[in-house]
C-alpha cells in the first residue's frame, strides 16, 4: 500500500515506565516530584502527552499506590506549561508461575487485582488519556504472563468509557487490535480509538518493518495511532511512524540511552524525536491541537 506520511505529528513522553530500570540509569524519577518534573521538562521540549507509571520513592520499585498517582497529577497539572496526561492502567494483571513441573500456585512478582481496583487511580485522578492493554502475552521473563482477558478488558474498558477518559489501547500484537475492533464494535469504547503500537517485546510484536506496516494495516483508518521501538531503534521508529502515517512516542520507559555510551534524559529523546520530524518536513503539534483531534476535555488541578 502507498504510505502517507503524516504531517502534524504529536510526541508522547513514556517517563519512567514500571520495568527494572530504576538502577540502571539516574535519570529515571522515582518520586512523585522527579516524575512530575522530568514529565513537565519533556512537555517544554515539545511532548504534548506524558504517559506515567508511579514507582515506590524509596527502591524504585513499580507501584499502585493511589497516593503516589494524585501527587503526580497535580503537580503536572499545577505546573505552568500545558500537557495531556496519560496515566498507566496496566499495572495488576501479572502471572509469575512456578516450575514447569508445578506451575500452580503463582509465586511472587503476581500481582493480580479486580477491574475496579486496576481503574481506581484512574477513577480519582481523571487524566484525559489511560491505557488498556489489549491482550494477554508472555511477556520477556521466562515464567511472566500479562493477563488481560476479554472480560477484564470489557470490565476495564466500560469504567473508561463512563468516566470519560480516552483509552490509549496498547497493542503488542494484531491479535490485540482486532480484539480492540470488537471492543469498538460492541459499544464498550467509543470510536474512533487511539492506539498506540508496541514494537519489539518480547515477545510480542517483532520490531522489524513487515511486521510492523501489518500492524498499521490493522488499524481503522479513522483511528489515530502512535508507535514506539525498544531501545536503539527507538528513533527509527519515530521516522518510521510518521512516514506511516502516525505520532510517535519516545522516553525512559522504552529506552535509556541517547547515544552509544550516553544516557538520556526524557526531554532530550522528546527534542531528538522533534529534530527528525521537522527535518522530515512535519511539524510538531501541542497538545491543544491534540487535544481537539482526539476529543479530549483539559482537567483542571485540584
């Protein structure tokens, strides 16, 4: 098929994620101030979306602390440069099974909760995006699942929808977005959707170009879609998006590194990310514009 690049490219910040980076780079926050500055100093580069995991302040460590997630949605949102804030959903529905001679029960690093208590911050909070991971997968560790059953996306995705909160469905598959159609389809999210495509975990979507031009053949043509690559192919990735057709996501979540041997702070991927799509002959919009593409509503602080 004939590519058609996209023009007004928006750029989401990935800040801090809920991987174990924490001690493989300083520069990726862990309290809420480190997370809410490093988000706003992405959004001055040129990110009109930040999106946030919460970390315990302490180890580093991933966290569902409600407490951590208000402090963190009112520091961006009392900060005086505008950004859309995109909060995690995704965390509560890892399996980490035993041997494979006995699986059962699960060991530790399982954290599995309800559909009301995974939406909870969601439900206080009030970002104007949040993610719904589209799909179950066996997710890089040996013996970890990322459980997201139908069920739990129709539960998840109802109190999105009632709430009025954008869902940004995570796809590490096609299989992901064709359940997300059905979604759609059955009236438990609102079309047209917002996607983000998730390339190259383990051991999800490889992060080669056919796979990846059938991911973006996957999606509708009237939903909006963003991209990122693991790594060193993060920046590919962002030419690769916008040439797709698409907005493009960068940060500390999915890659530490700006260049060999030099790591990288959230706002100097956001501004590397903006050099190449201006020097693509794109613009970079903010988050007004984006927030007027995808239907969104600014909150305001408490």
């Amino acid at each position: 098929m004939p590519l058609t690049m996209n023009k007004d490219v928006f750029i989401t910040c990935a800040v801090t994620g809920s991987g174990g980076s924490q001690d493989r780079s300083p520069h990726v926050p862990r309290s809420p101030a480190q997370i809410a500055d490093s988000a706003i100093a992405a959004a001055k580069a040129g990110a009109a979306v930040v999106h946030c995991h919460v970390r315990d302040p302490e180890t580093g460590a991933p966290s569902r602390r409600l407490d951590l997630y208000r402090e963190v949605t009112q520091r961006i949102r009392e900060a005086e440069v505008d950004v859309i804030l995109n909060l995690t959903a995704g965390m509560g529905g890892d399996i980490v099974f035993g041997s494979t001679e006995q699986p059962l029960p699960p060991v530790a690093g399982t954290d599995m909760i309800g559909a009301a208590e995974r939406v909870q911050h969601i439900k206080e909070c009030l970002p104007e995006i949040c993610t719904l991971d589209c799909g179950t997968m066996n997710f890089a560790e040996a013996d970890y699942v990322m459980t997201n059953t139908p069920g739990m996306l129709t539960a998840m995705g109802r109190m999105m929808t009632e709430l009025g909160v954008k869902p940004e469905i995570e796809a590490f598959d096609t299989g992901h977005l064709w359940y997300a159609k059905q979604l759609v389809k059955d009236g438990v999210l609102d079309g047209p959707a917002l996607v983000q495509l998730c390339m190259g975990v383990p051991w999800g979507a490889p992060d080669d170009l056919n796979t990846f031009m059938a991911m973006v053949n996957n999606v509708p043509d009237d939903w909006t879609f963003s991209a990122f690559g693991l790594g060193r192919h993060q920046m590919a990735y962002v030419a690769a998006s916008v040439l797709a057709g698409g907005n493009v996501r960068v940060g500390l979540e999915d890659n530490l590194w700006l260049d060999k041997g030099v790591l990288a702070e959230n706002w100097q991927l956001v501004e590397r990310a903006g050099t190449i799509i201006e020097n693509m002959g794109a613009r970079v919009i903010g988050p007004a514009q984006v927030r007027e593409q995808l239907g969104l509503t600014k909150r305001a602080a408490a």
